[in-house]
C-alpha cells in the first residue's frame, strides 16, 4: 500500500475473509445479496458485493459473523468489476463499533 492511501486511512485494516448478506431497500428487505468481506476496521469494511451498490447508498447488512458489522451501512466508494460484481467499501452507521486496545492496557 502507498505511503499516501494509508495516511488517508483513520482506522487500522484486518484481514477477515467472511461471507455475509446484505439488502439495498432498508423499507422491504426481499432482495438478498451475497458478498464476501476482504477486510474490515472499526469503522466499516471492504467487501466483493454480488448486486448493484451506487456512492453514497445506504444498505442493510443481514448475516454477518461479527455483530459489530451488521445493521446499516453506507457506499463510500465502489468499483464495477464486472457484470454483477463489485467491490465496495461500506462505513458502519451502528453505533456498535469495535474499539482496539492495546492487551497491556
């Protein structure tokens, strides 16, 4: 990773691949997406997303391994990588997050 990205970057990345769901209408949650997190902060994460997301749109994230990134999230940025296939990064908006500590503290 560039020297630049990570300065931009608040919140330490971990890796966690893990499968979840996700809805985009937060009124009637009938259609279900599969994505796959590549990795996550405390504030979000970075996932592979099996249906269409747009910049700035809010989704619902149904199944998850971690409670802490389940609930509602918002698009903060998003490539098209193909057909039905995309790779976003989604900010939190649950007020659980997950705090880091140092193990000495």
């Amino acid at each position: 990773m560039s020297p630049e990205l990570r300065e931009r970057r608040k919140f330490r990345r971990y890796d966690f691949p893990s499968p979840l769901e996700y809805g985009l209408n937060l009124e009637v949650a009938d259609e279900v997406f599969r994505a796959y997190t590549v990795n996550i902060s405390s504030n979000g994460m970075c996932s592979y997303l099996e249906g269409p997301v747009k910049l700035g749109q809010k989704v619902t994230i149904k199944e998850c391994v971690l409670p802490f990134l389940c609930g509602t999230a918002i698009v903060r940025w998003v490539n098209k990588l193909d057909k039905n296939t995309y790779m976003a990064g989604l900010e939190s908006l649950t007020r659980a997050r997950l705090t880091h500590r140092h193990p000495l503290s």
